[in-house]
C-alpha cells in the first residue's frame, strides 16, 4: 500500500488533500516568508488517527511536519519541501472546565480565543494572551511555548501545562492529563515537549491550569521620552501595582505606521519617541461599588496613582471600558499586521537583560543598516521581559546576513536569540549562540532517543 493509501486509511479519503490548490494555505506561512510544498496535507481528527499517520509515516521513512494555526514567525510549521504536513486544526475537543482543580483539557487544534471564552463562560480565566488569539492553537502555543503579553503576571504557556497527550514518532502514545499539583514520579515528558518546536512528539491533547476572571481592567498608553525612560515607568509600576499584568513597549515609527495602516488618530497632541502600554486587572467586583479597601481597590485608581507619580510620563491616556481598552491596545496590537502589509519582514524575537535593552535598541538601526542600508527596522515588544520584536523590511534578499548581526548584537549583551517565537528554521543556524555544544549535544541525545529516525519536524530548532 503507498503511503498516501495507507494516509487515507487512517483519517480518511476526504482529508488527505493532495491537490495543490487545497494545500496552499498550509504550505506558506503568515508573514510569506517561509514556503515549501508538502507531499500532501493530513487532517486527523483525534490521537488515534494521528498515532496512525506516525506509523504509516514511520513506515515508509516519511519525514512530517506539524502545524496548528499556522501563526508561527519562524518557520516551524511549514514545509521546507516534500514532507507530510500534519495539521492538528481538527483536534478542537474542548473539555468542560473542572472547576475543582481550575483546569480544562483542550484538544491541540483549539483556539486560543476559544480556550479563553470557554474559561470565562466558567468564571475563570486563560494566563495566556496574544494578538494572534483568534487563530494560534493551544497545540502551537504548547510546542513552542508562547509568551505573550500576560507573562508579566502568569509566566509563559510552560507555567501554564500541566500535563500532555502526545504521540512519539513511532507512534506510541504517551497520555498525562491528570495534572497534578504534585506528582515527583521521574521525568516531566509534559515540560520537556512544552517548547520543543514539534521535535519530539506531536501534541495531542493538553492540560491547562486556569487563573481568576479579571472583573475590572484599566488601560494606560504612556508617551515616553524613550527605552530609558520606558524602564522607569515600568519599576514605578511594578512597585506600585499589585495588579499589573501587562507593560509593553513600542516606538515613534511603529505607532505611525499603524496609525497609517489602520487609520487611526494620534493618542496625544504631540509625538513621543516611544510609548508603554500598561494593563492592571482588578479581580474583586465589588471594589468600586463597596469602596472599602477591604473589598479591594479599583484598578483604575491605583494606575492613575502610579502616573501621577512616575516622572518618565510625558503623556498618558487611559480606559477601563472594554471600547476604550481596544482602542488603546491597538496602537500595539496591530504592529505585526501593520508590518505585514508593508512588506515580508525579516522578524526576529529576542530577549536580553533589562539593563541592556537601551543599549541594544540604540544599537540596532546601525546593526541592520550596516548589512543592508536601505532597511526599514521597526521595533517593539514585551517591557517587562525585555523581549524585543525586532521587524526588518526591505532586507529579505540580505535575511540571512540581517539576522546574523542582530543575533551576534543580542549574544554579545548575553541574550537570547529567541524569546518567546521559538527557533524553528529561521534560527535554527544560530542555536550556538544562546546554547553551549554541551548542550545542544544533549538535546540531539534526546532527539534521537524519541525519534531516531529524524522524521518529525526536520531542520526545525537543531542545526543541521
Ligand atoms: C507580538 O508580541 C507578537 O506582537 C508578534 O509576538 C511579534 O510580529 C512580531 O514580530
Ligand atoms: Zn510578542
């Protein structure tokens, strides 16, 4: 039996495409930077059928790559030519919430806004939250262990995993749903595939801890003099608000090209270098009602406090109504479409120590003009973890010779060449930069133990 027989076989004819019409929105990536054609496209529709497709892949030799809602940025979850491409998009079973352990299992191929309406139907809340929401899938979050703009309060998708369904490459099923608060029974297979970029396992099903329903935000955008400047503000308000859970940052040129793609007014009278959007969460509905400090405080109140009291504010504007918070999370939010329609953006994600991000975003326009002068570089990205979103247009022909200085700029302030969007293919080369040989070594040990072959996501996350 040929290998697309046996394909069929197991999820059925109808969801094998094959035609090259019918996997072109699968074979390119959201910014059309990374492309590659598939042998054919495999839609399953629960662990069963996709510990099939492994075997019959195995079988043949068949390298797979896995993709959830094809919102990767680094080129993970397209094909880099000839592979089996394995969505997940139809493993979309969402579990009633359990409201004794705070927790929901939720299938791979879940949305991220779906995770969040079903969490908040039950009163609760997911801890993770990203522009992306209405497409990025729980399976894709997991594997590369998204971030997002909630991390400040709740930590990455890895705080939030509690346990995993996933299927090795030889198709053996490993399920760990329980989720336990304590469980010290030897490896956590559920914390090592968190992260793994699709290299060891492909996830099927997830155990995610839930956190308390937000009764209350407030919104600040905040006109700063610059990164400096955004640093202080972000210090005033870690020490004065219990209730922060989001500080980002973005610069004059980003917010007026979003200004221009999605035609939105100025925030203030005049320009700033650089503005931070501050978020608090009030989980106490009766605070403002009550007005007692017992009943908690509005979380509007103690963010116009901080303001009033942090020097680094040129500017403020705020809102605590879900129209007025949009409004203002937008002038962030809409960065990376607004980028995207200006052109295909050399995209990279890094991190580095807080005391080094001034220095490091000063740095940057003469790193990428060194390489490639007539580049656009727009920057923006998470404050608080000092996670830069670092966009190049103009610089596709040079990617390569872009993404080697700015990686070797974040190196040398001991940074991470990936912060929060994973290494995928895009990185994969530059790996030794953030990790020692020791160990990459290591990982490639455990690679080949969980899949000797190679088979699953190859040149994704380990160099060549
Ligand atoms: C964000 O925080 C996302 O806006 C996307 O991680 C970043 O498009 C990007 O470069
Ligand atoms: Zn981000």
């Amino acid at each position: 039996m040929s290998l697309e027989a046996a394909l069929r076989a197991a999820v059925g004819a109808s969801q094998v495409l094959v035609d090259p019409e019918l996997r072109a929105p699968y074979e390119t990536d959201f910014t059309g930077r990374f492309t590659g054609t598939a042998r054919c496209v495999v839609r399953p529709a629960g662990t069963a059928e996709v510990a099939e497709v492994l075997r019959a892949c195995a079988a043949e030799g068949a390298p797979v790559v896995i993709q959830g809602g094809n919102t990767g940025l680094v080129g993970g979850g397209v094909p880099a030519g000839g592979e089996v491409l394995l969505s997940l998009a139809r493993l979309a079973e969402l579990e009633p919430v359990d409201q004794a352990a705070g927790a929901v299992t939720a299938g791979a191929g879940v949305r991220l806004a779906g995770l969040q309406a079903h969490a908040r139907t039950a009163g609760l809340d997911f801890g993770v939250d990203l522009a992306a929401r209405s497409a990025a899938t729980v399976g894709g979050l997991v594997a590369t262990n998204a971030g997002g703009i909630h991390v400040l309060r709740h930590g990455s998708m890895r705080s939030q995993v509690t346990g995993v369904e996933a299927v090795l490459a030889d198709g053996t099923v490993l399920t760990r749903l329980a989720g336990l608060a304590k469980d010290n029974t030897g490896y956590d297979l559920s914390q090592l595939l968190t992260g793994s970029e699709g290299t060891l396992a492909v996830l099927t099903r997830v155990r995610l801890r839930l956190v308390p329903l937000a009764a209350q935000l407030a919104v600040a955008l905040v006109g700063v003099a610059g990164t400096k400047e955004a640093l202080d503000l972000l210090a005033v308000a870690r020490q004065r608000l219990p209730s922060l859970q989001a500080a980002e940052i973005c610069y004059a040129d980003g917010l007026a090209l979003v200004r221009e793609h999605n035609r939105l007014p100025a925030p203030f009278r005049e320009l700033h270098p650089a503005y931070a959007v501050l978020e608090c969460a009030g989980t106490s509905p009766a605070a403002s009602a009550a007005g007692s400090a017992s009943a908690g405080t509005d979380p509007m109140d103690e963010l116009l406090e901080a303001l009033a009291d942090a020097p680094a504010v040129l500017d403020a504007t705020v809102a605590a109504d879900s129209a007025g918070r949009a409004r203002l999370w937008a002038y962030r939010e809409s960065l990376t479409e607004a980028v995207n329609a200006a052109g295909v953006p050399v995209k990279l994600d890094v991190c580095v120590p807080p005391g080094a991000l001034p220095g490091v975003v000063a740095a940057l326009p003469e790193t990428v003009a060194g390489v490639e002068p007539a580049a656009r570089t727009i920057v923006w990205g998470h404050l608080n973890e000092a996670n830069l979103h670092i966009n190049v247009l103009g610089a596709q022909q040079r990617a390569e010779q872009v993404t080697e200085a700015v990686l070797r700029l974040v190196a040398a302030n001991e940074g991470s060449i990936s912060s929060e969007h994973g290494v995928g293919r895009a990185k994969a080369r530059w790996l030794p930069l953030s990790r020692s040989p020791a160990e990459i070594a290591a990982m490639r040990r455990i690679k080949q133990a969980l899949d000797p072959a190679g088979l699953l996501n190859p040149g994704v996350l380990l160099p060549a």
